[in-house]
C-alpha cells in the first residue's frame, strides 16, 4: 500500500495537477470552474496570483522545472508500474476485497474519466486505452 500511494500521491497527483492547472485547456477549464464566484472587481488580479502562485508550487516540487515530453514519460511510467502491480487481480492488491490502495488509485482515474472531454486529458486517456486497459477495467468496474 504504502509504494503506491507514495507513488500516486507524491508523484502522479503532481503531474496531473500540472495538466489541469498549468496546461492552456487546463487552465481555462479551472478558471470557468472554481473562480466564477469571485467578484467582478478583483478576478483580474486575484486569478493570475492564484495561479502564478501554483506555478511557482509546480516548480519548487519540482514537476514545473521538467519540459512536457519528459512530465508525459513520468506520468506514463506511473500508469505503468500501476497497471503492472493491478494485473489481472480485480483489485489493487488482492482478489477478495478492496483496499487502502483502491481507494487511493481510484481517486487518481476517477477525476481524469470525469474530464475527459478536456484536451489536457485526452493523451493520458489514449494512452491507458492502449498501454494500460487493465486500469480502465479497474476504474469501470468500481465506478
């Protein structure tokens, strides 16, 4: 339990964090979603904070500091190493009953299938159709 959340929550929450929050599409999304109710008059300067702020979190954690091409490879790697530990168990670590992990690895997927139609998200779901189909099995049948 403990690889994999480590895995999920010092790692992969990062990158897609970055995907949601610091890609164009993204971005846009998250602005329409959470700072709607933030009147009028200080939008124009509170969003840009907030979201200057975020960017500078993304680099001194160190994802904001790595190109595009090499954040993908990580987050592919971490869809990888997660599918290999599911393999054709039903659950993350055993064949009876969900766990600690479960939860942890679907509150990963469950976001990303939730906003699929969002460009950021598109690759991540191309690339679990065609490189890890187990999670997506996993993520449907405990959805």
């Amino acid at each position: 339990v403990t690889m994999i959340q480590r895995l999920s929550e010092d790692h992969l929450y990062w990158v897609l964090a970055f995907l949601l929050w610091a890609t164009k599409e993204g971005e846009t999304w998250a602005i329409k979603r959470y700072f709607s109710k933030v009147p009028a008059l200080i939008r124009p300067l509170f969003v840009p904070y907030v979201i200057n702020r975020l960017r500078k979190i993304y680099v001194a954690v160190g994802v904001g500091r790595h190109t595009d091409d090499v954040r993908e490879k990580k987050w592919k790697e971490d869809f990888i190493a997660l599918n290999a530990v599911l393999g054709d168990k039903p659950f993350m670590l055993t064949h009876q009953q969900p766990s600690t992990a479960d939860v942890i690895v679907y509150s990963f997927l469950a976001p990303i299938f939730k906003l699929k139609e969002l460009a950021c998200f598109e690759n991540v779901i191309h690339f679990l159709k065609e490189s890890a189909p187990q999670l997506i099995a996993y993520h449907d049948r405990i959805h």
